[in-house]
C-alpha cells in the first residue's frame, strides 16, 4: 500500500478529530478565558510563569514527544504495520488527546496541581499516596530509559552531542534576551533558528568525541542542574527552539515521502502471537507514547498547567499536541515499514532512533538534502526531545517527591529537607542513572511500557471522578480507562510470569508492585465514587482552591 496516502488519510483524520471531537471535550469542561489562569494567579517566577502560546505549546510538545512515538511504533513492526497504524489513529483521537487535554485542564482549574494532587482532593490522601508512589518509580523508569537512548546516540554520533551542549548555550542566550532584555519574540525566534542551524552545522564540523562514561556524567550534571533551574531560564526557551527542530524534521519527512510515494513494504499483519508475545496486550503497551502515554498527564499537569496563558489554549496544546505526536507516530512507522523484509533485518539490531534516522534521511534526499545531513538532523533532533523529556521528568519527579508529605506549601514548611528542591531532583536523578547502568534502554523497554499505560489509566480514572463529582459527563473518560486498565494490568501479569520464569526477581518485584499499587487506587476511587453518588461526600464547591469553572 502506498505510504502517502496513508499518511495523507492520517493528517485528515487528526484534523477532522480536533475539529469535532476535541470541541466537544472542550465544550464538557467549558473552558473560558474569564477564568484566570494559576500561571497569573500563582506567578512565582519560577515555576509558575506564563508565557505565549506557541512558547508554551513548544514546551508542552517538546516535552511530550521525545522518543517515545519513534521507538514504539518502530518495535511494534514485528505484529505488523497495520495494527500499529489503527491502534495509533484510534488511540491518539479517543485516548491520547483526551487524557493529555484533560489532565491540563484538571490541573489548570486546580491551582495548577499535579495530577496526585487532585486524585487527593477527589478520590481522598490515601490515593494520592498510593498514585505517587506508583508516578515516581515510572518517572524514574523513563529517566533511565532515555538517558540510555541519548547516551548511546552521542557515543555513536558525535555530532549529535556537539551540537546539544551548543544548542543548550543558545537556549539560555534565548532565555536572556528575552526575559532580561525583552526582544520581543519573532526577531528572537528568527535569530534563535538561525543560530540553531548553525549549532548542528558546528557539531558536524567539529564532532566531539567522548566516551559513554564521560557523555553518561555530562548528561547526568546537564538534567539536574536543568530541573532545578526556574523555567524562564532554560526550560521554556530550550524547548520553544527544540520545537522548531522537530517541526523541521517532520516536514522534511512529509515532504519527502509525499514526494517519494514509498510503498509500505513490510507485512501489514503478521500473527497474533509472535514469538509467545501476544497482539493483545503487547502491541498497545510498546506502541505507548504513540497513542496514549501516561507520562503526559504528568507534563501537562506539572509544568504546562503552570505556563498557561489563556484558558482557551488548553485545548491545541493538550488535544492538538497528541495528535501531531500521532503523525509522528505514523511518520515513524512509515520509516521501517517502507523497507523491504531483508533490509529490514540487516539494520534491526542498530536500533529504533538509527532506523529512523535513516528512514528521514531517505526522505529528505527526495526532496534534495543531502541523506547524510538528513540523518544527521532527525538524530539531532530525536536526541534533544530526549534531553527534554529526561530534565522535564526530573522537575515532575521532584514534585512528586515533596507532594508525597505534603498537600500545600505550608505544610511544606515542616519538612525542610523535602522543600528543598535539590532533594527531590537529587534522588530522582540518582535513580535513573543506577536504572540506566543497569541494563538500558532494551532491558527497561517492556516494564517502562507497562507502566506508562497503567499510568495513563490511572490519570484517567483521576479525571473521571474529577468530571462525575463537579457534575459533567464523563462516560467517555470511563470507557477508554477501562480498556488502559485492561491492557496494562494484562501486560504487567505477563511481564511478572516471564520475569519469574528467567528468575529476575528484582523486575518481577517491581512489576508486582506496580500491578498492586494500580489495582488499589483503583478500589479506592471505586470507593469513593460510591460514597459521593450515597451522599456521604460533601459535594465539590466552586472555589478557586477546586474547580473554578463547574457550570
């Protein structure tokens, strides 16, 4: 089958979604820019600040897409195309969007609170416990996972890393100027881009060659002091820029595929069971990032709700940035679909961000860039979204950390060690360097999965109860809830029995704790959802400190 008129079919699908099926979400939760946003109400110059939509909206996508949406349709070829492309169209539309979009607003009209927060004001404390106790770990599992991606891409490429310490530079320069000096944003944009080009030109020029040690101490130095740093400095500039470079890439991917017509070569279904992995429910769990991920309802609701500028935002940088994260998605899958079943074998083992550099670089040569620069670029690009994701997850991690002992900042106060925001991001980061020495990328892969599903699940059973206690509908919440639940709780059984059988205990622990930890925040919001409908709750008041926009 012809890859462009799939990818052409796609676009229109996600269009045709945001503009229908994204209102009517937006249209159940009401959104207003008469509601001020915490962003304003809450500045701190920290970690609340508002900034322009499309700075926010590149923070947001930035943070969101790393590599997830890459290397999970990628792994999934081995099911077949086909399953992973309806699976990524249906799962960004009605899962992804919803639970991203959601998890924002929830956070945005409750003082800009993580999403444990508001399972502690909706569902009671014990089950905002029992969610951070299940968050943190998975936010460390993603730390090791792609500080191991981005790791082992600047050992291979050493253009790649050049060209992110220079890129880092040009972020906090952007910073400056812009927060210091007040250059309005188009004329620092321009410059910013430019300056971008030039860093990637430098890094290929003059490569800096280093050893995994070195690079694993440098990356692990950058994303602690980048979480701890306020957001004005680096965080909202370096990924407004990285923005552009992923903007960058997909059109040079677009362009040179609808230019291309490559056929999707590979077999568009394979077998249910491959290998005694079964399309159900490991094709959902390793697709991931690419139709729904848990870790965004962490990002949009720990840093993007704190950045907001107008209410009515909400909905392109939550609905709208999952469904671009989807045409990645399928750009990705396009990227090794095209090759032919012997190619395909012959670079499998180079890995998923490789093969899809590679498949970028074969596009971008249709349309006359060069192939080498087009690889050079894509990677570029895939490395720095992780750069993001990881000191993102490690600013969520910390918050999560101190909102484990507290509910508020003044009860903050009594823990000196845990306001202390070094503490948090110091253990968090620790966490995830001893995860990624111990095994990487490909050992993590299927328990990071896992638990990023049954993540997503949980924000959406936090949302549900959200939506059924501040009366609005929420059966559209509940439905894709109870088949994340069903997924990842599968996943995770299997992952227990295979790890068992290999006698890796410490991963059979851990899947056993995640299993258990998902299974009770879910009877506790059963619970408490039972006791709300008996009347035994007192209802949810329109307060600034709850929902400042029930109708």
């Amino acid at each position: 089958m012809n890859a462009a008129l799939i990818l052409a079919v796609s676009i229109v699908l996600f269009l045709v979604a945001y503009r229908t099926y994204g209102s009517y979400v937006a249209k159940v939760v009401g959104l207003s820019d008469s509601n001020q946003t915490p962003a304003h109400r809450l500045n701190d110059g920290l970690d609340y600040l508002p900034a322009p939509l499309p700075v926010v909206m590149g923070h947001h996508f930035a943070t969101i897409a790393g590599a997830g949406p890459i290397v999970g349709p990628i792994l999934a070829i081995y099911f077949g195309w086909l399953p992973a492309l309806v699976w990524i169209l249906f799962g960004a539309v009605f899962l992804g969007a919803v639970h991203d979009f959601l998890s924002l607003v929830a956070s945005m009209r409750n003082d800009g609170r993580s999403i444990g927060s508001i399972i502690e004001q909706y569902i009671g404390k014990t089950g905002k416990r029992l969610f951070i106790l299940f968050s943190f770990p998975a936010l460390v599992l993603v730390i090791a996972v792609f500080m191991d991606v981005v790791v082992k891409t600047f050992v291979s490429q050493p253009s790649v890393g050049t060209a992110s310490i220079l890129f880092v530079i040009l972020a906090l320069g952007f910073g400056i100027a812009r927060n210091r000096f007040g250059v309005s944003l188009v004329p620092a944009t321009i410059v910013g881009v430019v300056m971008m080009a030039i860093c990637v030109s430098t890094g290929v020029a003059f490569p800096l060659i280093l050893s995994k040690t070195v690079w694993l101490a440098i990356v692990t130095s950058y994303i602690f002091l980048a979480a701890v740093a306020p957001v004005s400095w680096l965080l909202q500039p370096r990924d407004y820029l990285n923005s552009y470079l992923l903007w960058a890439v997909m059109l040079m991917a677009l362009l040179g595929i609808f230019t291309f017509h490559p056929d999707m070569r590979m077999p568009a279904v394979t077998s249910f069971n491959v290998d005694g992995r079964y399309m159900f429910p490991i094709l959902f769990v390793t697709v991931a990032c690419g139709a729904i991920s848990g870790f965004h309802s962490l990002a949009a609701s720990g840093t993007t709700s704190k950045q907001v500028n107008m209410e009515t935002d909400a909905k392109l940088i939550g609905y709208g940035s999952m469904l671009i994260e989807g045409i990645l998605a399928v750009v990705a899958l396009i990227s090794v679909a095209y090759l032919a079943p012997s190619a395909y074998e012959s670079i499998k083992d180079s890995g998923p961000i490789t093969i899809f550099a590679s498949g970028v670089g074969t596009f971008a040569s249709k349309i006359g860039i060069p192939m080498e620069t087009g690889i050079i670029f894509a990677a570029m690009a895939i490395s720095s979204f992780a750069l993001t994701t990881l000191d993102s997850c490690v600013r969520l991690a910390r918050y999560a950390f101190q909102e484990f002992f507290s509910s508020n900042a003044a009860e903050l106060e009594k823990y000196p060690i845990v306001k202390n925001r070094l503490t948090g991001t110091a253990i968090a980061t620790a966490g995830g360097l001893l995860l990624a020495l111990s095994g990487g990328a490909k050992f993590l892969w299927p328990l990071f999965g896992s638990a990023n599903q049954l993540l997503g699940a949980l924000a959406l059973l936090a949302v549900a109860v959200w939506l059924e206690k501040t009366g609005r509908e929420s059966l559209f919440v509940k439905i894709p809830m109870a088949l994340m639940f069903a997924v990842s709780l599968t996943a995770l059984a299997f992952l227990i029995e295979e790890n068992l059988a290999n006698k890796n205990y410490a991963l059979t622990l851990l899947a056993t704790a995640l299993f258990g930890l998902g299974v009770s925040l879910a009877v506790q919001a059963y619970t408490s959802l039972n006791n709300f409908k008996r009347g035994k709750t007192i209802p949810i008041s329109d307060s600034p400190e709850s929902d400042r926009s029930r109708p």
